[in-house]
C-alpha cells in the first residue's frame, strides 16, 4: 500500500502491536475462560510511560475498566505505560466489587512493571455480569509481567478473542522526510459491533513522537472513517474501548507538519483492524462495503449508508446473493434523510440496478453473480447535489448469527 | 373481553373485516402469485361511500398505491366506497407505469360499484420494484366485484398474506348506552415491520357513525399503542397502510362524549391485530411484550422499549431462551435516553435479574423457564421517577427469519 500524502509512504510489516519500537506484550491463559490453554489475559507494555489516547463506548452502562481507564487518562493527563487486558468475562454490571477488580488488574500491572496504577489502563471483553476469577486474574498478571517481549503480537491478538473466528492484527511502517515510523495495532469483535465508538476493543501503538493532544486528534479523526464506520449488528457495547500509545522510540516526531503522515498510517492499520472485525463478524460470510454519494452533508450520507448497513434485510439478502435493491432503497428511504427517490440510484457490484425510480432488473444476473464472492459493494447515489459521501462497512446476517447468540452462555 | 369505559362492555364476535353491517367482501385468486388458486386479491366494499380514514408509511419511498390513496382521501375530505388490495406484488419502485396500475385498480373497482374512482384506496404488498400484471389483476377486480358478500372476512384475511404463516382477523361488537355497534379488521405482515406507521397493510371497519375528523383521531390514537408499538425487524415498508372506513350502519352515532368507546373498541381489534403480525412475524417463534416503567417521558419509554425490541442479540437471546439480563441493560443504555443504570431494575418473566447495578443469576434458571414459553415478558424500570410507561412487542430473531429473507426472491 502505498500512501498518497506528499512524500511519505506505507509499507504493511509483521509484528502486530509490537512492531513499533519501545513495545512489549505478553498473553496467556489464566483461567477466564473455561477451555484449558485458551488465551484470556494479555498485557501491552511501553518501555516506559508514554502519550497515550483513547476511545470509548457511549453506553450509559460503562463495564467498570472503561470507569477506571477513563479516570486513569484523566489523572495523568493522557500517558500511560501500559495496557492489561482480558478476555471471557467483561466484568460490566458488576457494581463496586468490578470496580474494586479493575483496580486491582491495575495495580498488579503497575507493580510487575514498577510504574504508578494510574499509569495503567485496563480493558475487558466477554459475558456482562459475570465478576472476575480476580485472584487467578492477578496471578496471571504476575507471570505475564514476566514474560513481556517484542514478537508476541500474534498471542496478544488471539487472547483477545472471543466469539472472533480470527485474530486481527496489523502493522505499517511510515517512512517521512523525517524518517521512518512504525504504528501496530491489534483488535477483537465481533458482536455488539456498531458506532459511535462502539466498536469492540483495539489496542494500537506507535514508535512516533507524538504530544497527548495531537494523539487525541489523531485517534478520533482515524477511528471517525475505520473503526466508528462499521457495524456487524448495530448493537454498541458496555466495554467498547479504543486505545492508541506512542512510544517515541523512532525518534520522529509529529507536530502539525508531518501529521498528515501520522493521520494516514492510523488509517491504514485502522482500516485494516477495522474490516477484519467485520470480516470476523458473528456469522459473517461477506464484507459489505455501504457507499453513499451525493448526499447534503457528510452527516447525512453517513446516516444512510449506516441504515442500509444495519438493515435485516438488506444483510440477508446480500447472504441469499439476491441482488434485491428494493430492500436498499426502502432503507435508505427510511432513514430519516430527505432526498428524492427518483434522482437516486444504486448499484450492486457496479452493475446499476435502480434508476429514475425504475429497475433495471435485466441486469440482476450480473449483480447476483457479484454476490456470491465475499466482498460486496453496494452504492447509493443520492442525487441530492450535495457532493458528501461515507462508507459504512458490515457484513451480511446467517443463521450462525442467530445461533451464536442464542447458545452464547449456553 | 370487559372494557374498562364506565357502561361499556366490548365481546369478541365473529366475522372479521365484514362483522360490522355495511360491508361486504370479496377475494380471489387472479394470478400474481404463482401458486394455483393463492389468494392474492380482494376487495372490501361499504354498501355507500361512507367516513374512511388512513395512516400511510413514513418511507420517502412511497409505492403507486400509497400515493394515490392518499391523493384519493384528500380529493374526498376523508370518505371512501371501498378498499382494494393485492398481495404478490407491492407495486413499488415502479415509476410512472406503477402509478397508472394502482389508478387502474381503483377505476376498474369504481366501475364494479358505481361509485368514483376516487372513491376508491389502493393497497399492494409483496415484492418491491416488479410490475404489476395489471390485466389478470382487472379481470380478478370485475370477477370479486360482483361476488361482494357478508362472511367472507377469512377469505380477504387470506388473500392479504405474503410471507405471514396464518391470516389474522379479529371483531368485537361495543356496548354502549346508546345502543352496540361492531368494529372488525384484518391485518398482514410479516417483514419490515416497525413503527412508524411502518406496520404492515391493515383494514378496519366499523358500522358505528363517525364523522371523518373524529374518526382520523380515533385511528391515530389506536394505533399509537397497537400498530404503531411493534416491530419485527426494525424495517419500514414502501407500502404500509392502515384504513379505516365507517359505514353508520348501526345506527350508534359516535360524538366527543362517545369517543371512549369507540377507542377502546378500536384498540381492542388494533391489539390483537397488531400482536397476531409479531407473533407471525417472519421466523418468530415468542412473543416478546417490552414493558419500560419509570421514565421521564412517554417518548423516552417508548424510544427505550424500542431499542431493547429491535436488538438482535436480546432477540437471539430470547430465541435461546438465555435470560441474558446484561443485553437488555447494554441495549438500554445505548438507546439515546439518559437514566442511572445503578437505579435500572430488569424482570423477565416477572423475576428479578438485575437491580442496584448488580445481577440476580441465583434467579436465572426461573428466568429460563419462563423463555421456553411463547409469550415473553422483559420489564425494565428505569428508576427515573417520571412515572412514564410504553409497551412494544416484538418477536424473537431465528434462522428461520434468514432462511426466509435470503430466499424470498428465488
């Protein structure tokens, strides 16, 4: 891939969360999850405290480390040494005694890496209501704090997991007139996935130099086109986090002239983390790519492209390969953006099945063809002379959604 | 059934559509579906053009039939001879042809009664963005015009039904001081169904005597709590309508002082239409009434109820009869109201799973008995003082709703 700011380029590398310089992980099985030697615990550490940034869920119910990380980035003022996250229990709706459990997963993090508690941010994913097998939590802390090393970015990914029928990792190095820099990053779904930072949870490094400010920026301004653009199910999450650390390990460093640069690698592992979650959608068969053009405001097209995108029908049938473009244009219809249904069009696969209001149901062969592969594009052009577009991206809706779902606990 | 008006009782009776005197009905089968002998036209007929009053779909995508009821009803103050209706095809996206089908339909049915074309409302359900087969479908028009009779409630019950798994028709006959008069309906459903107005096609009649205007607000207020309060998927049809006709026959006539009965009459009949299209929802295998208490506001209730109905993985939950309390909590907090989750509580079936920020998981297995039945209960108090409540029902989500929609065309 190669990037299109001035001067710079991107180059996908190996190595995860731990390709950029000044990072170590460490994952292992603590005992969350039932199945012997399953990953569930994993820790992210920089080499030392560091600029860091984060996202997370609106949901009214925060699990107790979306809680503790906010306060903790509060306190420091956004830097952080490290990351503990588990898997199989997302120890929400746990009441103090989660809160207390988080703050312990903390502590114990700061105390094998010898930092400040504050200085740890803490990060769940599994059953809501569940509390913590906190003391095999804390043991496993212990050892993981013992083992952190660059190269175990594969481990990392896959101890986040878990409905996820893949792990998620990505890396790209930045090479500017200033000199090259790394950003990784690794992320887990793969239900209750939907925006607004209700994605699932993401861990993404850097060895750039970057001020707290200018991270902050930069993760919301990525994250608003990657992970806030994708839904599985339109469900949004008690422990959504988002969380992004920069060493300053490469030496370069970004202020407003080489953010562009910075920007544009976000994106690309961003992107990349992003639609592998959707990829990793529960029951996922299909990616879906949502284009909507020609809309009023980005705001708006964004509105459409996201209704089309969480619409039961239109995922079905995109999983039944049927090219029914009468599902797309009721649900652009019925999004609450005014725009006029005979000047739109829509095209599945590129072949125009809806124009003038009218059919094109000729070329409907062509378009079911285009959805028997894995990757789907569908585009709406709304007529509306505004020149705003948006990209949504989700997947399709199988049978293996409703049965994952329905035996998760089970 | 006993309504709660002071002096006014409300029975069940037979006969559905044309219980009420002053209609009569009419359905055959004429050829848009393709199975032999599929009922998929029907006419309903008050013996002269009498009060009608409508609701339509909140799509900007508004089918041929949609349109011109509307043009119809404005055109006539509100009055209306008949109702004509097929099932197979939703004349939708359908242009300018689609159109000149439906104004079709309606004269074809003026010249069976000899009344006005514009006395005369269209409706058409079945797939979206095919044309009509406008000459079988006069044919079927002339031949059920002439066939008009009292009785034929379940045959119209039938001929209106796509993909719904049985008819649904429901009469009730109002005992007032002033004498009893019958208000009847059919409805349909069973995809894209979720308010507003976004239900489903659905036909009432009444022989009570009802000025238009006050019949409008009768079918407004109806429907608030019946029609407009359930979903299936979340989706809203190009097509859906509801009608309303009155034919006075019974000689009761309705002013402001006996408006209560006739409401309750109508929501009576509203109720059990409305419940009959989830429980036949595409794939349903429960019913599931959402009950929100204690919000500041009807609308935050409702918006409430809405989000927890509409969530898949509540309604995967349900399918699988986990008493997953936490989805319903995450689906809660991220409906947009604000509320302290610490104060929520959560009942399903009556037995308490989650109050003071805490799970009750010692009453989980109760909870699980009662989502092995068909009709489900999840009650959530929000705990903001305001006292405010709102019901939506709602189905389950099972493979059998995907089977059904990534194969409905082929």
């Amino acid at each position: 891939m190669v990037g299109s700011t001035t001067g710079v380029s991107i180059e996908a590398v190996a190595g995860g969360v731990t390709a950029p310089a000044g990072f170590t992980s460490s994952a292992l099985h603590c005992g969350i999850k039932a199945k012997s030697g399953a990953l569930d615990l994993a820790v992210i550490a920089a080499d030392a405290t560091c600029p860091a940034a984060a996202l997370f869920t609106v949901n009214l119910a925060q699990a107790a480390p979306v809680t503790l990380s906010k306060q903790h980035l509060e306190k420091t003022g956004g830097r952080a040494r490290a990351v503990v996250v588990n898997s199989g229990c997302a120890n929400a709706c746990t009441g103090v005694e989660g809160y207390t459990h988080a703050s312990r997963m903390a502590a114990d993090t700061a105390a094998a890496l010898g930092c400040q508690p504050q200085d740890v941010l803490v990060s769940s994913t599994g059953v809501i209501g569940v509390m913590l097998p906190i003391d095999k939590v804390s043991a496993g802390i212990r050892t993981a704090g013992a083992a952190l090393a660059r190269g175990k970015g594969s481990e990392t990914a896959r101890a986040i997991m878990t409905t996820d029928p893949f792990p998620k990792e990505h890396a790209v190095v930045v090479r500017t007139a200033r000199g090259p820099f790394t950003i990784g990053g690794t992320a887990k779904g793969s239900g209750m996935i939907e925006p607004n930072m209700a994605t699932m949870l993401g861990f993404l490094t850097t060895d750039a130099e970057v001020p707290p400010a200018l991270l902050r920026k930069a993760l919301q301004e990525s994250a608003a086109d990657t992970f806030n653009a994708i839904t599985v199910d339109g469900e949004c999450s008690t422990n959504d986090s988002l969380f992004l650390l920069a060493s300053g390990a490469s030496g370069v460093a970004i202020d407003d002239d080489s953010y562009p640069a910075l920007l544009e690698g976000l994106l690309a592992v961003s992107r990349e983390l992003a639609i592998g979650i959707v990829r990793g959608g529960e029951g996922a068969t299909k990616l879906i790519a949502v284009n909507v053009s020609n809309a009023r405001t980005r705001a708006e097209a964004r509105q459409v492209a996201r209704t089309i995108a969480n619409s039961p029908l239109v995922k079905t049938a995109v999983h039944g390969a049927d090219p029914n473009w009468g599902r797309i244009v009721a649900a652009a219809g019925r999004s609450g953006v005014r725009f006029d249904v005979d000047r739109a069009t829509v095209h599945v696969g590129g072949v125009l099945l809806f124009e003038n209001g009218l059919p094109h149901d000729d070329a409907a062969p062509e378009a079911a063809e285009h959805l028997q592969g894995q990757s789907v594009q569908i585009d709406v052009n709304l007529g509306s002379g505004g020149g705003a577009t948006a990209t949504i991206w989700t997947c399709d809706l199988s049978a293996e959604y409703v049965r994952i779902n329905g035996e998760y606990r089970t």
